[in-house]
C-alpha cells in the first residue's frame, strides 16, 4: 500500500493509504533543473538529451513504503551502472528539507546512497512533484532518452530485481558498478579468480572484508557471507550449485562497497 500525499499543503498534509495505478498520468516528461542535498544541480533534459533514461523515486522522509523500497533502488543503481551507464537515477522528496533528506539517507541507507536526493523544499522537489502530479508515495517512473514516460508508474516493489524486470521490458540491461558507494577504491582493493571460473571462485584482498555475498543479473543474491575476512585471507566460493551465467562478488569493505563481475561456466 502506498501513502499518499495531499498536494494542497505540503507542511501539513492529510495522510492515507491507498493503492494507486498511473501515479503520472503525463506520457511525455516535464524538464525541471534542481539542486541536490550535495549542491550540484541537475536539468532533467540535459540528462535525457546525453542519451540516458532517467528513473525517478518520488518520496518523502516519513513515507513508510519509501523506507522499505529505498534500499531497493540504492541496489538497482548498483545493478545498472552507478549513473554512469544507460540509465540515471535521481530521488526527488516532496516537503522536507535539505537536512530532512540527509537525515532520511542516513537512517534509512547507512549514509549517500550514490544517485542524487533532491529535498522538496530547498531543492527544488516540490515543483518537479506538482509538474507531475505525484499524489502517492514512493511513485518510480521511467524515462526515456526522447522524453516519452515509459513506466509511469513502478509498483509494488518486491526486491531490486522488480527494478530489473520494468527495464528489461525495454531492453535495458544491468551493468553493474565496479565503483563502491562510498570509496571509489574499493574495487580494486579486492580480487577474484578465476574467471571465468567452473566449480569455485576466490577472493583475495589488501584491506580487511566485511562480508560478501553473490548477486545475479536479476539482482538477486543468491549467497552471502556475513563473517569478516582479514588481510591476506583467501575466501573460497563454491559454484557447483550455481547455474551458468554471468554474476557479479561484492564485498564490504571500511564501510564502502566494492564489485567485480564474472562469469559462470
């Protein structure tokens, strides 16, 4: 169930929950430039012009359902590219302070998530949630490079691999970061081999692991290890249950995330 949003007073709304079809009923996208929490600023076209989709997470700090699909977005922007790929994700709040959203990523994401958070009041969300008239939150929307909404609405979201399925409906693919959220080193403070690999794959690295755990194409996780790994440690995982294809390791590590993709034989 989505919680809806009054749009008459933003400060003081009339909450209830609702399920909701179509969130936008607009088929072609409305340009808006905003300011994320970090500063930077953003127009919507520019991005679309530079031949990327965007997909737009329309919520709010206290929005119950956005807490529990947040994290499933941070995982399809991993998934799909880190912004730097075919598709680029961008989180609009509606009615909340800078601050407000700083706190929500914090609580809710264990600090930035990597994709922009634009706050309604100091960022500009407001305006870009009237444009399209968003009344139910989270409300997830597709756009494509030549303006046209492709998915106006995503919902209900179950895992990061529902992201997933809505794109492959339009030939969009994961293309997974091989940057963590936090420390762009990450990535190569860790290796893995062999690769392509048949019955195991190992994982060595220069800096001490958190855990790691195995997600496919689908972005589902298909093996985890939450135990630590220590310098010099080699960790063995065994593939002989795992069906062929491609995969991806990621790893924890000084509270950052690194990715290496292989393949399966």
């Amino acid at each position: 169930m989505k919680k809806l949003y009054t749009s008459l007073v933003f400060a003081a709304s009339l909450l209830f929950l609702q399920t909701a079809n179509a969130q936008t009923t607009l088929t072609q996208a409305v340009d808006f430039t905003v300011t994320d929490v970090e500063g930077n600023v953003h127009n919507l076209f520019n991005i679309l012009n530079g031949g990327q989709h965007v997909c737009i997470d329309f919520f709010f700090d206290t929005c119950p359902p956005c807490i529990a699909t947040s994290p499933m977005f941070r995982d399809t922007y991993t998934n799909f590219g880190c912004n730097e790929e075919d598709i680029f994700f961008i989180a609009v709040d509606v009615g909340d302070t800078d601050a407000q959203v700083i706190a929500y990523e914090n609580s809710v994401l264990g600090g930035p998530p990597g994709y922009p958070s634009v706050s309604g009041l100091n960022g500009g969300g407001n305006a870009v949630v009237t444009a399209y008239g968003i009344s139910a939150y989270p409300t997830y929307i597709l756009i494509r490079p030549d303006q046209t909404i492709l998915e106006q609405d995503m919902y209900p979201i179950a895992n990061a691999a529902t992201f997933t399925g809505y794109f492959a409906n339009h030939g969009l693919t994961p293309k997974p970061c091989t940057v963590g959220l936090n420390d762009e080193q990450a990535d190569v403070a860790f290796s893995v081999y062999p690769n392509p690999a048949q019955s195991a794959i190992y994982i060595n690295s220069d800096k001490e692991l958190s855990g790691y755990r195995v997600i496919n194409l689908l972005g589902e996780v298909v093996f985890s290890n939450e135990q630590s790994l220590s310098i010099g440690q080699q960790a063995t995982i065994d593939l002989s249950s795992f069906n062929a294809g491609m995969y991806f390791i990621e790893v924890n590590i000084d509270n950052a995330k690194g990715r290496h993709l292989f393949v399966k034989q």
